[in-house]
C-alpha cells in the first residue's frame, strides 16, 4: 500500500521536515503516527497525497511512485485517498448534504449517483436526520462525521486522519474512534496523526513515532509512550 | 464535459459576479470605457479606410487640350497616352460634356454656369486611370510632359493627405485602445484575484477530493466572460444606436459628396460582434491571468 525509502524533505524555510524516512505500511492496516508537535507527522502524511513532494527518496502509494505523477495526474490520484483534518475543512455555507455532494460533483458523478450515495454514507456516519443542517449547527463532533463521510464517499483505499479528535471532547473522540475503526474494518488503510494517549493506548493498534524527521520508534500494538 | 457539470460551473460564476457586486461594477465599467472608444475607434477607422479606398478608385487624371489643337495631333495624343504602359483606360471628354457635369455637380448654384452653353470657355480632356491607382502620379507627370497638353489634374494630393491622415489617427489610437484595453485586464483580473481569495478554502478543499485544475478554473472562466458582456451592453447600444443615427444624417450631405460611409446594415452588427468579442476576450483573459497563480498547490 504505502512504501517509503529514505524520504528526505527541506522546506524553503529551511526546516528539515523529514530526514530519511523509510516505511512500509500494508493494505487495511490501521496506524498511529505520533511524536511531539514539529517532528515531521503532518508533512508524513502530506507526502502520501502529494500535498507536499520529497526532495530524495521514493513513495510509492496506491502502488504509483508519488514524487514522480504529473501535475495532470495528481487530481486522479487524490481521489484513492481520503482526507480528514483538525479542524474539519467544511463549507459553511453549504449544508451537510451538499458539503458531502461537493466531492462527487468535482468528480463529475451524475446528480442521481450523487443522492444515493451521499444519502448512503450519511447513513454510514449517523447523520442522516442533519442532511439539512449547516456545518455551524451541528457539534464538533458531528462536524467531523461529515468530514469523514465526504473523505470516504469515493470509497478510498486510503483514509488519512490529521489529528481527526483534536478539537474533541474525550467522549466524542471515543465516538469518531469507533466510526474510524469501522471504515478500517472494510479494508481501508487508516493513517491517523493524533497526540492522543488515551487513544493510543486504549485502541492499540501500530504505532510510529517520529522526532526530528525521523522514525524512532515503530510497533505492532504499541503505546503511547511519551508523557504529557 | 458532462452537461450537470456545465450547469454547475455557469451557475457558480454568475454567483460570484453577483457576489462581489463593487468590483463587479468598477471592471465592468472599464470595460465598458474601453470598449466604447474602441468601438468609436473603430467606426471613424474603417470608414476612413473605407472612403480612402473609394477616392483612391475614383482617382484619375484630366489632361486638358490645348485650345487650338487640331483633330489630327489629338488623335496622336491619344495614341501616346495610349502607350504608356501603366495606363489601363483613355476617354475623350468633350468640353461640352465637361461642362454638363460641372453643372450637375453643382445642383442650384451650377446653374449659373449654363450661361456658359453658348460659349463654352473649357477644354476638351482626355480621361486616364492608371492601372494601379499608386501610379497615377507617374503616368500624370508623363502626360503633362506631352504635347498640346495644357494642364493635368488629378486629385492624388488629396488621397494622399486622406491616407496620412488615418495612419497617424491609427497609430495613436492604437497605442490609447491598447493601454486602455490592458487597463480593463488588469481591473478585471484584480476582481477575480477577490473572489478567489474568498474561495481559497474551497478550492482547497476541491483540491484535497481530487478536482481537476480545468474543473476548478471553469467557473473562473465564465465569470470572466461574464465580466465582458456585461462591459459591451453599452458600448453596443451607443454603436448601433449612434450608427443608426449618423447613417441616417449623413445622407443629406451626401448628395453634394461622391463618397459614402458604410451602411448601417451589415457594418454596425459586425462592429457590435466584434466589440463582444473583444469584450469578452477581456474578460476572459484577465480571468486567466488571476487563476493561474492558485492553481499551483
């Protein structure tokens, strides 16, 4: 699924974001990426979406070498990846139901494709009664449910998740882990940069913790493992 | 493209148009200016060009006969005429004729001249036009040069000058459509470079689900395009109306004159298609310009 050799990334600014990073992460596996704040996670996984491109070293993702699509290719490339960040990415002045639609009308799906499937995944999330409601209605939590239900729609091999609970009361995290877990369980890869311990330790799943652009650590059902 | 999606991308531009009504307005208005003069621009030049090209046909050469030239020497004369190489046509015009156009030409004040009937003061003339109307100073000159030639006309100077005239009214309003035309771009790219920074998350997001460059620009594009039909309302209806009106009275002067401007049928709807297109290449443009620097991500 995903394959890193000796990634190595310089932003202009200087900052070393990712000082040869080599992983290898298999189809419907779910993995924490943890480690404190500027140690390279979110540009980890910015580089599996071609947000960002490496400077040396290899990706290869979906079994396509990222660093190397063209500008042409990117856009096909993205829509085998789902998104989903902190702070929820909606159009607020969009409903629900058309904030979800927006990623299949970019895509040019037909308007009767569209309703069942956005119908169908609002179902998927628990949403389906706020299809009406627009983004400042709803809790954050329900905000990210729509979030996920647009990262998903295009059935994704990949889910990436930038600390998806940040912004979340602990007891809604709990609910957005569930729903995440569940997406996992249909065979989707799931990404998640999160600094949470509870989570991590209490869902144990692989975790791979980075510092300084680096990988430091990497395990099966691993915790946490730093203090707060 | 997909016929929901073109539904989508006219409605989104037209929402954006709507949405930044001021800078909506400050381009539309710069293209409206710009277009009016291009099209005022365009209207004086081609109908200058238009009427040079006339006078340039009718120009010929008057060699008037000496007087007392015998029949004899005016046939010869004929004949050398004849031969000069650029010469494409010779007619003898008789003084009686001469005078009979004068008159004519003349309306209520050339009858005065009929007191002349019995006692024509005028030449006889031999009418030539050169093959090529730019020659017709050289074939003139060789003319006067012969014998029992008396005088040679020809209204050359005065193209000549008509010509002059409209490359120099071109060329400057050339150089003031083309400032003001990139002034119109750079308005209108500056609007929409507005309505995309209000919708940079947007079209991030649009990015971040897999929207291709050409999707995103679209709505873009027909703004722009909007932007310019908006501009060319009024400079079409002050084209046509305007045209109407001149072509109307222009008439009356033109029974003393032997040129015509262009008619209002087709020449005003071409010019209007013409000042569209342009609008809306503007348009268009200027909208390209803007979109062009986001799209990178």
């Amino acid at each position: 699924m995903i394959e890193m050799q000796n990634v190595y990334m310089k932003y202009p600014n200087g900052v070393v974001a990712l000082n040869g990073v080599s992983v290898s992460i298999e189809q419907g596996e779910f993995v924490y990426i943890v480690g404190p704040s500027g140690a390279g996670k979110s540009t980890f996984t910015k580089i599996m979406f071609r947000e960002e491109t490496p400077d040396n070293g290899q990706v290869i993702v979906n079994n396509q070498e990222v660093s190397t699509l063209k500008w042409k290719e990117v856009p096909h490339f993205r829509r085998n990846i789902g998104v989903v960040y902190q702070d929820f990415r909606l159009l607020p002045k969009l409903t629900v139901y058309e904030n979800i639609a927006f990623a299949l009308e970019v895509i040019e799906e037909s308007p009767r494709n569209i309703r069942k499937r956005v119908m169908k995944v609002l179902d998927q999330v628990g949403l389906k009664n706020k299809a009406r409601f627009i983004p400042d209605e709803l809790s954050g939590g329900e905000q990210q449910r729509v979030a996920i239900a647009r990262a998903i729609i295009n059935h994704p091999g990949l889910l990436i998740a930038d600390e998806p609970t940040g912004n979340l009361d602990p007891e809604t995290s709990w609910e957005i882990m569930q729903l995440l877990e569940d997406i996992n369980a249909s065979g989707t890869t799931v990404i998640m940069a999160t600094h949470s311990q509870d989570i991590v330790n209490s869902i144990r799943k692989r975790v791979i913790a980075m510092e300084d652009g680096m990988i430091v650590r990497d395990e099966h059902r691993g915790e946490y493992g730093y203090e707060i | 493209m997909k016929f929901s999606t073109l539904k989508r991308h006219l409605k989104e531009g037209a929402k954006n148009t709507w949405r930044n009504s001021w800078m909506t307005i400050a381009s539309v208005g710069a293209v409206t200016t710009t277009l009016i003069l291009v099209g005022i621009f365009l209207v004086l030049m081609l109908n200058l060009n238009h009427i040079a090209g006339e006078l340039e046909e009718d120009v010929q050469i008057k060699a008037l006969i000496e007087l007392t030239t015998e029949q004899a020497a005016v046939d010869q004369l004929e004949e050398n005429i004849k031969s000069i190489n650029q010469v494409a046509s010779v007619e003898f015009q008789t003084k009686d004729e001469e005078l009979d156009n004068l008159i004519d030409s003349l309306g209520e004040q050339g009858q005065a001249w009929s007191l002349y009937e019995q006692d024509n003061p005028l030449n006889d003339a031999f009418i030539v036009k050169a093959a090529n109307p730019q020659e017709t100073g050289q074939v003139a000159q060789q003319i006067s040069e012969m014998e029992h030639v008396y005088e040679v006309n020809y209204g050359q100077d005065y193209v000549d000058n008509l010509f002059a005239f409209n490359e120099y009214a071109r060329n400057i309003g050339l150089a003031l459509i083309l400032a003001l035309v990139f002034t119109a771009i750079f308005l209108i790219s500056n609007t929409i470079k507005i309505t995309i920074l209000a919708r940079k998350k947007e079209i991030g997001i649009m990015k971040l689900v897999g929207a291709t460059n050409s999707f995103i620009r679209w709505p873009f594009f027909i703004e722009g395009m909007l932007l310019g039909i908006l501009g060319s309302i009024i400079p079409i209806s002050i084209i046509l109306s305007g045209y109407y009106y001149l072509s109307q009275n222009v008439i009356m002067i033109q029974e003393f004159s032997f040129v015509e401007i262009l008619p209002f049928h087709p020449f005003a709807w071409q010019v209007s298609g013409l000042i569209l297109g342009i609008g809306v290449s503007i348009g268009v443009w200027g909208s390209l310009m803007s979109v062009r620097k986001f799209l990178k991500v």
